[in-house]
C-alpha cells in the first residue's frame, strides 16, 4: 500500500477529521509504517486507543479493516484459512456416485484441494483483498508462541505457505497494525519485524479536546470536571485504571442522564463506568486518615 499522504501533519489532520486525535509520536510512527510498508505494532494500557487507531486508518484510508481477534489457542483454521469441508464430502460423493471409474484416487484429492475449496480467515484474506485493507491483529499478547512462529513468515514476507497448494504472496502489502495490552511478553523476533509505539494515557489537555470534539453540545465545564476526575482515578493506585475508552462511555452515560456539574451522588452512581474491578471500588470508597474517602479526594479536587 503506498502512502497516500506527503507528511506527517497531513495523516495527523485526516485522522482528527475523522475524530481521532493522535499525538506527535503515534502520528509519525502510522506514517512511516506507510511509508516503508512496515507492521505497526501498538502497546499500552487497555482502553488508551490502540484498536481504535486501526479503525480510524481504514477510515482515513478509505480501505477495508480486517480485524483478527486473538486469543490463546488461536490456531491456522482461525486465523489463515479453512477448507470448505462441506463441499469437499460432496464433491467426493458426487464423484464416487458417478464418476467412479473415471476418477482416481490421487485426482479426486487434487480436485478436494483446489483453490475454489479454500476459505480465507483474515490473515489470507488481507493479501487477497483489494483495495490493500488495514488488517488489525488485536490483542496479540492473548495468543501463545506458536501463534507468533506462524506470524513470523506473514510480516516478514508478506506471505503465506498452504501445503496443498503453494505459497500465496501479494503485490500490494497491506496496512498491519498489531495490539497488546501486554499481558505476557511478546517475543523479540516479532518484534523485530514491527515499527513500535507506546500509547500511554492522553495528557489533560489533549484528552479534554477529544471530549470536546466527541460531545461538542456539553458545557466546558462538565468535561473539565471529567478530565480532572478521571485524571485524580489514575493517581490511585488501582488494580486498573481507567483509560480513554471509559472516559468517553462516562461522558455519555452522563450526558444520558442530564448531568452538567459532578456531584457525590451522581459519580457513586455511575463508578462502575470507570472502574471494573471491585477491589479497586473498595479502594477508593474506604474512609482514609482524613476522614474522607479517596473518591471523595479526588472529586473535590476535580471541582476545585
């Protein structure tokens, strides 16, 4: 895929028009992952805009996303290609019904594999399909090392081997963009193959202008209460802090529920938005030696 896009700052603004604010760093790493055609691998906290970057790509791009879904035990069938074992069992029975003298074994096995049996999971998929697509490889840190062997000769090569038929490549290599939460360590001859960046947690200005942009009927004041609020969160020390994504499903479910000022009341009500974990509630809602609890700390921090 050649990129569309003569500089940074032009990728940077095509993604903020499609409401994606991307930092300096993150903006030059997705250009140069165009540029010299290389995988982009993403780290960071969950809920911080990795997976949605590769949506807004494709959105910039005006190209098809693919997404693969990792998970432990993620295996060729789900993530390269299948075959139609359906019509393989007929075509096998049509042929023993009335082609039996005429086929032989060893054809009727070369007919069972051709390419017209094959189905393509995303990785085949994203070197067939044209226009070039954004194929997003999400959560890789989930899958296990044999799934990362089998990701080795895909973003080196831009390739995939199927015994029965052949080695499959492509003349316009897509936009590959991997995820990970790290949850285990992915290994270094994976990583070697990747440009990399780490997306930390929005800075308060640059998070409160992506509430702007994304809620644009709310009062300055609301937002800013949420950035302090949600900023104070990811001082404490919480088994998971909240990230962009919970701060922007906060805001509707505020902006739902009429709210123009935070309040006590109304953020004990909604904290199961931003906190997904009940020892990290326990945490903020026990009495410290002030008296107060640490929720109650950080909203009279964020009202000011």
């Amino acid at each position: 895929m050649k990129n569309p896009f003569a500089a940074v700052d032009e990728l940077a603004a095509k993604l903020a028009s499609e409401g994606y604010l991307a930092e300096p760093g993150l903006a030059t790493a997705a250009f140069l992952a165009l540029s010299l055609q290389r995988p982009l691998m993403l780290e960071g906290e969950p809920g911080v805009g990795k997976t949605e970057l590769a949506k807004m790509m494709s959105r910039a791009l005006t190209r098809p996303l693919i997404r693969l879904q990792c998970y432990y035990g993620i295996d060729v069938r789900a993530a390269v290609y299948d075959w139609n074992y359906a019509r393989q069992m007929l075509h096998i029975r049509l042929a023993e019904e009335f082609e039996r003298d005429r086929v032989t074994p060893d054809a009727l096995e070369r007919d069972i594999y051709a390419r017209d049996y094959l189905v393509p999971r995303p990785l085949l998929a994203a070197l067939e399909t044209r226009p070039a697509p954004v194929l997003l490889v999400d959560e890789v840190d989930r899958t296990d090392e044999a799934f990362e062997a089998l990701l080795l000769e895909f973003l080196g090569e831009f390739q995939i081997t199927i015994p029965e038929i052949g080695t499959v490549t492509t003349d316009e290599v897509p936009l590959v963009i991997l995820t990970s939460n790290r949850t285990r360590d992915i290994h270094d001859a994976l990583r070697r193959r990747c440009l990399y960046y780490w997306i930390d947690y929005p800075e308060a200005d640059r998070e409160l202008e992506i509430l702007r942009r994304r809620f644009p009927t709310l009062g300055q004041a609301l937002l800013q209460e949420v950035v302090s609020f949600v900023g104070g969160l990811r001082r404490q020390p919480l088994v998971k802090r909240p990230g962009l994504a919970e701060s922007l499903e906060w805001v509707e479910a505020l902006d739902s529920l009429g709210t123009r000022h935070l309040s006590s009341e109304v953020v004990e009500r909604t904290l199961g938005l931003l906190i997904k974990y009940y020892d990290d509630i326990d945490l903020l809602r026990r009495p410290a030696t002030s008296g107060t609890t640490a929720l109650e700390q950080v909203l009279n921090e964020a009202k000011g």
